[in-house]
C-alpha cells in the first residue's frame, strides 16, 4: 500500500481545519438562533517535542453549556504503549498525528451529548517502511432519548458507509457498540454510532475520503437533533439526572478512552486533553428510579447495544 506522501498529510490537514471551522460556525449559529451570542475562543499552541494545534472551546452559552473542538498536528519522538499496544512493531519508533477531536455538552437535557473525531496517524520505524492509519468515528450519549433522533443518527451512518461497502456500516457499529462499553457499570455510553481504527484497507486517497464522510456526517446529523430539542422545557428533575448521566461520561473518558491515554503518555497539552469533560457533573449515591420513568427506560432500554435501524424501523407505524 504506498505510504502518504508530504502532499497528502498536507491535504488531511486542511481538510482538518475546514471541518474545525465549519463545526464551530454551525454550533455558534444554534446560539444566535436562541437570540444568544456565544462563540467559540481560540488559542493555538506549541509543544516542546513539535508540532501543536488549534484549540476551540464554547462554555457557558445558551445552547452549549461546554464544548470543545480540538485540532492538533503533532510529532512524537517515541510512541508509547497506548500507540503500541496493538502494532508492537512500532513501539519506540518516531511518528507524528493529527486529528480533528470534538466533545459538545448541550445545556438543555433534552439535546445529547455527541462525540467525534477523524485522525491521521504515520509512524517511521527505524529501517522499515512507514506505517500509516485512519481512525475516527461519532456517537451519541442521550439523557432523554427519542426514537426519531436514534433512528436518523443511525440512518445516517448507514447512508455515509453504504457507498464504501455493504459490511462498512454493521462492522464498525459494532466496533463502536464494543469500545463505548462502561465495563465496571455494564452500560454502553450511549446509543453508539461509529467507531474505526487503523483504517488502511483501502488505498490512501479512499480511506481519505471515508473519513471526510464521516466528519461530515456527523455535522450533517447532530444539527438537526439540536433544533428539534435545544428549546424544549426541562425540569430542575431532569437537569439533576443529565448532571449525574455527565458522571458516566466522565468515568469513561477517564478510565477507559484511548485517545485520553495516549495524550497523557505522549506529555500532550493537558487543557485539551481534558476537555472532553463537562464544567458540571454528579456522582449521587445509588438513586433509585420509578420503574415506568424515562430515566429507568435510558438505562434498561438505550443503554444497550442495539440494531437500531432494523429495531426502529420495524416499531415506527
């Protein structure tokens, strides 16, 4: 498979920033449309290994109470575990990375959580060939889910994977159902979407153009679901349990996320690696839900993996 030339990683990352600046101008848009102005602050910064990135975060809005929309580009001298543990062949070699990585936390419970991330990795073993990969995905951690918003976020993961091939859809589905697994509360993170690693099967300029759909089907996703909810009411109730749903969040990135890890064992930028978490956040002790109540049905019903298209499809009148 020929390896990325300079001119290619150079493409990824244009594409990277567009897609950054893109996001951020339709997030901001979903504030003035509830008659607000926040908008997303930027810095750039440097590391001391090389390379750096453009981080952009929202907080406190009327629609977005934190997000962050993180670009980075950077060079790693020597890969550590979190980078090796599945290409041991490559540990210790140099390498550099760039990605675009997003975590939004809306302020009404009724709007989900959503995650996504497209990434570029190229690592140079000493005496061998460099070794390169795709990776990336989105998914969706609801607090007061619909059917309507689960089926057309996953409608439109099977739309984006169907002109790559028939199994692209079910394989990585599935790959995400299994990486956003809480192992220590046997819940799945939310109602997943798609998760994909080490994306080289197909040549460099096809798996490029995967991972722009995916990026840009997140986008193409996520605002309808905001304006369909961002203005419903809410009760002081349902606040207090997206606050305590946020914990899980939390406990996931901090324990189980990969990409957390390999910033940390890669001495990244610690203000960006974190902010995937909430500003708000709660651990009540053991609650204990009304058996018919939505909250016990988030649990019990969503938190499951699930054939959602087929599952919903087939329940819609």
């Amino acid at each position: 498979m020929p390896n990325p030339t300079s001119m290619d990683i150079q493409r990824v990352r244009e594409f990277l920033l567009d897609l950054q600046s893109r996001i951020c101008a339709a997030l901001e848009l979903q504030e003035q449309k509830n008659g607000g102005g926040a908008q997303f602050d930027f810095d750039h910064w440097k590391r001391p290994e090389g390379g750096g990135g453009l981080s952009r975060v929202l907080q406190n809005g009327d629609v977005i109470e934190k997000g962050g929309v993180m670009f980075s580009h950077i060079d790693i001298t020597r890969l550590p575990a979190s980078a090796t543990e599945r290409h041991p062949d490559i540990a210790g070699a140099k390498a550099q990375a760039l990605g675009v990585s997003l975590v939004i936390h809306p302020k009404n419970p009724n709007v989900p959580t959503s995650h996504a991330n497209v990434r570029l990795f190229v690592a140079e073993p000493e005496g061998k060939q460099p070794i390169w990969w795709f990776g990336g995905g989105f998914d969706l951690t609801p607090f007061y889910p619909n059917d309507e918003d689960v089926l057309a976020w996953h409608q439109k993961a099977y739309d984006l994977c169907a002109p790559f091939g028939d199994q692209v859809y079910a394989k990585h589905k599935q790959w995400c159902d299994d990486y956003f697994y809480l192992k220590h509360r046997d819940e799945q993170r939310g109602v997943g979407g798609l998760f994909f690693d080490d994306l080289n099967c197909w040549d460099f300029e096809k798996c490029f153009d995967y991972i722009q759909a995916v990026a840009n089907g997140y986008l193409e996703a996520i605002i309808p679901i905001f304006e369909k909810n961002q203005n419903k009411p809410y009760t002081e109730a349902q606040r207090d349990f997206q606050l305590y749903r946020r914990g899980r969040y939390v406990e996931y990135n901090l324990v189980y996320d990969r990409g957390t890890l390999f910033g940390l064992q890669t001495g990244g930028r610690i203000e960006s690696i974190l902010v995937s978490l909430p500003n708000l956040a709660a651990w009540t002790y053991r609650p204990i839900w009304d058996e018919q109540s939505a909250e016990k049905r988030l649990v019990d019903y969503y938190l499951k993996p699930r054939d959602w298209l087929n599952e919903l499809k087939n329940a819609s009148p």
